[in-house]
C-alpha cells in the first residue's frame, strides 16, 4: 500500500537509517526525528521489521540505480566506473549501511535484511558479467573474472571506509583491474 504520506516516512527514515545506521533501531527514536509517532509507523508498517524491510528496499533501489547508470564498456572500465562512484565522498554514508546491513544479513538471513547480501552480489555480478564478452559470460573463466573484480571493488571499499585513504585504495583498484 503506497501513499505520499507512507512514500513521504519512507524517505525520512532512510534519511534517518542512512545517518544513524539500524544497529538498535527502534520506532519511537525513527518516529521523533521524523516528525511522526510509533502509531503511525505501526499502522503504516505493522513492525520495526517491516519498516526495516521498506527501508532497506529504498536503499536498494539506489543501488540498482547507480548499476544501472554505469556507462558500457569492458569490465576494467566499468571497475573503474564503480570505483569512481564508490570513492566519492558524498556516498560514504549510503556505503556505511550497505556494509551493516550485508554484515547483518550475513549473521542473521531470517531478519528484515533477509538475502541483502546475497541479491547484492547478484546485482553487482550482473553488471559485471555485462561488460564481459558474451561467449565469455558463460565461462568459468568469465564468472571468476566477474568474482575477482567484485571482491577487489569490495576490499577497497571496505578499506576506504575504514582508512579514508582514496588515494592509495585508487591506485589498488588501478593496479588490480589493469591485469
């Protein structure tokens, strides 16, 4: 059931995940800094969990948004291209709950993450697996390609997250996909 007031809490409690994170989310804290109440939000969701899940659909929804706006090219210029995205200053935060809400679903698939981790690694594989060659994309060789550049992009966003070292986390990336 979608409406502007729902579309409307939607969009402020993914402004308000994306700053406070989920780890000890609760409703009467999302409701206050929304301007709304936990009757609203249990009308609207009927759980935490389900806020959680609308939430973390709304995130996912930038994420397919920003594959599918990767310019083609061969899989190195399209690690850099997501490269490019990921070592921008302005998605840090957008980044830092990606990566809970992975480690979440990682420890805890029957939560409101439920297979986050899992359809990320497929959507990210699919854009990859796109700027492969298609006689290359059915290969072994073609998803161990795909698996490789993922896990480096992954690494250094892991890192860069932690250090803020662009810099040498750039270089990293440029070193691995100029193989």
């Amino acid at each position: 059931m979608s409406s502007p007031r729902r579309d409307e809490i939607v969009e402020a409690a993914y402004e308000y995940v994306l700053a406070k994170g989920l780890a000890g989310i609760s409703l009467r804290p999302v409701a206050a800094a929304i301007g709304s109440s936990t009757g609203v939000l249990r009308f609207l969701f009927g759980t935490k969990d389900e806020l959680v899940r609308v939430v973390l659909a709304r995130a996912r929804r930038d994420e397919l948004d920003i594959l599918a706006g990767i310019p083609a090219g061969d899989i190195a210029e399209v690690a850099r291209a997501l490269w490019a995205w990921l070592s921008a200053p302005e998605h840090r935060r957008l980044l830092a709950l990606w990566v809970e809400c992975y480690a979440a679903s990682l420890q805890d698939p029957t939560g409101p993450w439920g297979d986050f981790a899992g359809q990320t690694v497929t959507d990210w594989l699919g854009v990859l697996a796109g700027a492969q060659p298609v006689d290359q994309r059915r290969t072994v060789a073609g998803a161990a390609e795909r698996t490789a550049v993922l896990a480096i992009l992954r690494g250094a966003m892991l890192d860069l997250l932690a250090t803020g070292d662009v810099r040498r986390t750039t270089r990293a990336v440029e070193a691995a996909v100029s193989i």
